[in-house]
C-alpha cells in the first residue's frame, strides 16, 4: 500500500513544483487535480484543455526523474447542474480528463455524480445514467476507471441538502445497478462515513471489486456540539470537522488492514481538508507530512 496527495492543496504551486516537493518528501504518488484554469474555484494542478502526448511523455519522464508517479486525475464538480450550460462544460471537461488520463498513462479518473436540487432522487438517478452512459464507455474504451468520491456536499446547491448523490452505500448499490459498468467504481474516503454514521470497515467485502482508489481524511466529532446538531442540518464545521490522518476516529491502522484483507493494495491519497494546516503554504506541507508520517505507521 503507497501513501500520496490530492494536489490542489498546494493549489499556488505549478504542478513541476509539487511533483519536486513530493519526491523530495517522500511521497511517491500523487492524485492530480484537474479543474479548468481561470475559476473561482482553484488553480489547476493539471490544465486538460490543450494537453498533448508530448505534455505528457514530458511530465511523465519530470515525474519519474523525482521518484514520482501518478494514481488518479481528479475533478470533482456536478455534472448533473440544473443549469444546461453549465452541466455541458463539466461533463466535456470530464471527457478531456479521460484524454489526459490516457495519455499518461493512469488508469484512474475521480468526480462527482452531483446532484439538481429541483428533481427528486429518483430522477437525479435517471439523469445519471443518462450523463454517464456514454462517459463510461468512452473511459472504458481507454482503459480508464471512473471513481466516484462519496462527499456528500452538505449545502452544495441548497441548505440542507447533499449535493452529491454517491454519499451512502444504499446509493452506491442504486448507481451500480444502474451503470453496471467494470470501469465504474468508488474513490473512497471514510471521512464522509464517519460523521453519517456508517460503519465504514465492515462496508468494504461488499465494496471491494469497486474501491478503484481511496482519500485518506479523518474527522473529529465534537460530542459536546453534536448534542445540539442532528445530521439533518449539519454543514461543514458544526459538530464535527475534517482533519489529517491521525487526528480524528478512523484508527488508520485497522482501516488500512480491512482494506488489505480485501485486495487493496493501492494509494492512500491525502485530501489535506484540515482546517489547522490550512493558512499558509508552510502549514499546508507541514500537514501533509504529519498525515504521511501517521499513515506510514499504519500501513507498517
């Protein structure tokens, strides 16, 4: 099992520079993300609009002069957004990560399945299909893997609400029998479960054939703010709040053997949300390696 990093941690560096900083640190996997440049989102660790064979033989020999290599292309957005326009820019900017992934040679993509807070859920699965049908067999014509990160997105289009469909296992097992594609998995992160109350060891066995990749975040619960919360109207940083691997429940440790024990031998990649190491850039890389060193014991 390998320890690595969501890059839009480090989203004021050029990608040449975390990919340096990374192999310099001793990670030898990054996820990349890939969000279109000029938003008001995040910079891009990877802009996918014009990149070419030659980009990417060039960042993959960069890469592997640093000991580093790729495991996932990231773009997390809502390819099921009410507004028309804005659903068709995301769903062909998820059509270009599939090209960059190819190109690079990683087997891996992470999104979103999203949500339009003016359908029931019923209809937000029939939309799903609808969107990711073809973008399933034009990635699996690639060899590419879709992974679906399981955030619920609390508040996302509207308070109170998830705004990402893929966020418990009842609809995990709903969207696998609707896209009952090979290349159509989970990029899974247990942080999520933890304050839903999942129970997100014993999930794996059933799971296992679709855990294509995994995020490594914790969460802390604050039992004293808990008691005046329900999950029902939880957004971000109520009762419970994101942290580094090792500063929250998840005993990583058990977390990385169930895993094992069910054929994952993959990249634990840290989603740096912690909002302790999140002002300065120092900060940010001092997290990421607290995050690595606790891992590191774990997976010992």
């Amino acid at each position: 099992m390998h320890i690595g990093f969501l890059t839009n941690c480090l989203r004021e560096r050029r990608l040449p520079e975390i990919i340096a900083w990374a192999g310099a640190n001793g990670f030898a996997w990054l996820e990349v993300a890939c969000w279109p440049p000029h938003t008001d989102k995040m910079d891009p660790s990877l802009d996918v609009s014009h990149f070419t064979q030659a980009d990417a033989d060039a960042l993959n020999a960069f890469a592997k002069q640093h000991g580093v290599a790729f495991s996932c292309l990231t773009y997390c957005e809502n390819p099921l957004d009410r507004d028309a326009a804005k659903r068709d820019a995301m769903v062909r900017h998820l059509y270009r990560v599939v090209d960059a992934a190819q190109r690079l040679g990683v087997n891996t993509i992470s999104t979103f399945v999203g949500r339009d807070e003016t359908k029931t859920q019923a209809q937000n699965f029939d939309e799903m299909t609808r969107v990711f049908t073809p973008l399933l067999e034009y990635a699996a014509e690639r060899n590419i893997r879709v992974a679906i990160e399981n955030c619920p997105m609390p508040g996302w289009q509207f308070e109170g609400l998830p705004g990402n469909l893929a966020y418990a296992p009842v609809l995990w097992d709903e969207m696998f029998t609707r896209l009952p594609y090979a290349n159509f998995g989970l990029n899974l992160d247990p942080s999520h479960l933890v304050w839903l109350g999942v129970n997100y060891y014993d999930i794996v066995p059933k799971y296992a054939s679709r855990i294509f990749h995994t995020h490594a975040k914790d969460t802390q619960i604050y039992p004293d703010k808990r008691a005046t919360y329900s999950i029902l109207n939880s957004g971000w940083d109520t009762w419970w709040k994101y942290r580094l691997p090792g500063k929250g429940e998840i005993d990583w440790r058990r977390w990385a053997a169930v895993l094992r024990a069910n054929g994952y031998d993959g990249v634990l990649s840290i989603e740096h949300e912690d909002p302790d190491y999140e002002h300065t850039e120092e900060l940010v890389k001092e997290g990421l390696l607290i995050g690595k060193k606790n891992l590191r014991e774990a997976i010992a």
